[in-house]
C-alpha cells in the first residue's frame, strides 16, 4: 500500500515536469517579409504543439506605443507557417516586435525599418540589395550516394552581415529530393526542414526577403506546367515568403517590388513552362505552342514595363534570358517568346532595362547587343551553397560574356543604385563565400538609354 501511495503521489509531478518536456515552438524564424511605407509582414514556423501566436510591436525607444496583432489563420498542422500583416506604421521608422507564443513571450523578435516617403520631397535614396541563388542544405540519407553536394553555408553569416535594403532570392531556394517529389508531405517537408536550418536565422530577421522559384522549389529538374503537383508547389511558396502578390487567378507565383527607382518584375519561369524538349521551331517559324512564361504573364510583364517609371527596370528570372550559347534551360531557347519580348522592348522604346537570373551554377554577365537600341544585359548569381558548374565547350570563350566577369564558385550579389537625378549608376559586386569582393561592374542609366 506504501508503494502504491508513492505511485499517485509522484504522477501528478511527473505530469506537471511533462509539460516542459516538448519540442521547441518555434521550427523557424522570424523572417521579415514585405516592408513598406506604412506596412510591414513578419513570418515563421510554429511547432503543432502551439495553439496561439501574437505579434506585438512598437517604436524602437518608445514601449509606450506597443500595438498587438493575434494571427487568425489555422494552427496545430504538422505544418505551420505564420505571416502577420501590421499596418498604420510611420514612414521612415525603425520598430521593435516580438512574437507571443502561447500567450507567452519568445525569444522570436527583431527589427523593422518602414520606408522612407521621397517621392515629389527629395532625391530617390541610393540603396544597395543582396542576390542570389541555389541554395542547397545536405540531409545524407535522402542525398544521392557521394560528395555531398551542398557546401559550407557560412555565405548566408556572411549576408547577414551585409547591410542591404533586402535580400532576393532567385530560384532553387531549396531543393527537392526524389523522396519528396510525389507526395504533397514531401513537398511541405522539404520546404519546412530547409528554411530550419540555423544558419539562416540571421539573415532571415535582418532584412526584408522576397524570391522567386525556379525547378527545385517548384518539382522535380526541369520541371514546367505538366508537374501534377505544381499547385501544391504553388501554395507552399506563398506560405514560406512574403511577396507582396501571386500571379493571377490563383495561377503563377509572378509578382513585383519597387525600392527607390528601381521596379523589379519577378517572374514565374515554372507554373506556365512547357516541356524544354518540345520543338522550338515549326516548319521554319518559332514554335507559339512553346510556352515560357505563358501568355498571360507575358501580357502582365509588357503592361508592367510600360507603366514603370522607374530608373531601372530589372525583369528577374529563374533561369538565364539572354545566354545564346547555353545549352542548358533559359528563355533564349524559347524562341517565340524570346523573340516577342525583345520586339516588345524595342517597340515600346523602354528604357532602363537589366534582366536578373539564377541557376547556372555560376555568375556572370552576358551582353545583347541591339542595332538602333542600347545593349541589354542579363546579371546571373550562382550558386549559393549547392555544387559549382564551371563552363564547359562553346561557352568558356563565349563572346557575348562580359570580359572578366565569370566567377566559377559560390557567391552572392550585392547590387547597389546611386548617384544624382538623370546620373544614377547600378553596380554589381560579386561577393564569395566570406563576404568579400570577386568581381565589380557597373553601367549608367545613360547607357540603358536609346
């Protein structure tokens, strides 16, 4: 009877003790997301376990003026993404938040800064971003046998201590393994477990983060609008970013920013793309039946161009746009559509014009030369930490290359904009691994001029 009294007497304690015994709530984060004059979006994952998440918020300095906002979307998933959208936030100011979990404070805070109103008052700000792509983060057992294939990802500590204005992220953000490609948990996981990883948690809260997909965080290599999955591809990236917009009726990732007198157009080089082996050319004539960004996003691409009045324009994309001698995916090899964007940019006199890509596995800066228009240049970042591709047959010596610009190892972007009105400069510096310089170029508004 002893014994038996001492069992009850200790499971109450045992239970209370319990409680403590549970996983971390938070899987990941915080991220910041869009920020602009009067707006912001914060993210991050929550373990199922958690039941309630808060955000409060106030001006750095000033805890008097501390606001709450509760999330009202879903938890207890085994998945849980969470964006809160605040709003009435004063122009030009630095605000501290922090995450209620639970009801209870967490270690999940940081910092926002909301944009500065220049607009009609003052000079567009100089302002510099970070760049880049194919980020691969090694799981052994689900890696194919071999050298691992993901490096050291001590690039993104590098990043985070980059001051930008916000990072951009250009596609394989993550990479699916054949695991994870045929079911939707898959794809769920392979987005929850790589955007965990620790490394990234600085960089993530340091500045805004915006992306685009390309093959890897879309479905399987060289995958296009046939991946049966590819709406559930489509949900999970609206979930783990915070872009301010998604295509158009539900279809398409494609969205745009604007930073100072800079509009960036980011595409969708996925959702709409047929197959790369369907034929190019019918009967002597471009293939219109091969689709790279689709019909309907071309059409929101061209409107968006013409009604910029941006200083630069860049047209962001997945894949390379203007490399004539790759062999590997890119629009250049779509030929209709490449064709009816270049007729476009010429009809349309527009100016300002930069194209901005991942996925090569290398960074360069391949040049088009136009007759009666200004050059058009395409500025590919890659790779983050996945494995590096150097050149190889027609391309080491590929002459629309800028000179000196291949950089054959992983590396980020640091792109800058500066100068006085009708004088403004876009600067490119490739950055490796450590954070420092590998390469520098720069062009004039006056030379994206016609």
């Amino acid at each position: 009877m002893k014994k038996l009294w001492l069992i009850f007497f200790f499971i109450p304690i045992l239970l209370v003790k319990a409680q403590f015994l549970k996983p971390e709530d938070i899987i990941s984060g915080p991220m910041l997301g869009q920020v602009e004059l009067r707006t912001a979006s914060v993210w991050l994952e929550v373990s199922p376990e958690v039941r309630s998440v808060a955000l409060i918020y106030w001006k750095e300095g000033h805890p008097e003026t501390l606001r709450q906002r509760n999330y009202e979307g879903q938890l207890g998933r085994e998945f849980n993404p969470v964006r809160i959208d605040i709003g009435g936030l004063d122009i030009n100011t630095r605000y501290e938040y922090q995450f209620i979990i639970n009801q209870v404070k967490s270690s999940a805070t940081g910092y926002l800064l909301t944009k500065d109103l220049w607009q009609w008052r003052k000079a567009a700000p100089d302002f510099s971003f970070l760049t880049g792509s194919c980020a691969y983060f090694n799981e052994p057992i689900y890696d194919r046998p071999g050298k691992p294939y993901g490096g050291d990802s001590v690039i993104f500590e590098a990043m985070a201590r980059d001051s930008a204005a916000f990072t951009l992220w250009l596609g394989d953000n993550w990479y699916t393994r054949e695991v994870d490609l045929q079911s939707k948990w898959g794809l769920w996981y392979r987005a929850s477990r790589d955007r965990a990883q620790p490394v990234l948690k600085n960089l993530l809260k340091a500045m805004p983060q915006y992306a685009i997909w390309d093959d890897h965080d879309f479905g399987p290599d060289n995958s296009g609008t046939s991946y049966g999955l590819n709406d559930v591809s489509r949900e999970i990236f609206l979930k783990y970013w915070g872009n301010p917009f998604y295509g158009e009726d539900q279809k398409g990732i494609y969205s745009q920013i604007s930073y100072s007198d800079v509009d960036l157009f980011l595409t969708d080089d996925r959702y709409f793309r047929s197959a790369d082996e369907l034929e190019d050319s019918v009967n002597g004539n471009p293939n219109p039946e091969k689709h790279f960004f689709g019909a309907n996003q071309l059409t929101w691409l061209e409107d968006a161009l013409v009604q910029s009045l941006a200083t630069f324009k860049i047209i962001v994309v997945g894949s390379q746009a203007l490399n004539p001698l790759s062999t590997d995916e890119g629009l250049y090899n779509y030929s209709f559509e490449y064709h009816k964007l270049m007729d476009f940019l010429n009809r349309s006199k527009i100016k300002g014009v930069l194209f901005l890509t991942g996925d090569r596995h290398h960074s360069e800066i391949v040049k088009t030369a136009r007759l009666g228009n200004y050059d058009l240049y395409d500025i590919t970042v890659s790779p983050f930490t996945s494995g590096v591709a150097k050149v190889r047959g027609d391309e080491i010596n590929n002459p629309a290359r800028v000179p000196g610009s291949l950089v054959e190892q992983r590396n980020y972007a640091r792109l800058s904009v500066r100068g006085k009105k009708n004088e403004r400069e876009f600067l490119v510096q490739f950055n490796g691994q450590d954070g420092k310089p590998l390469y520098n170029w720069s062009i004039s508004e006056q030379q994206l001029t016609r």
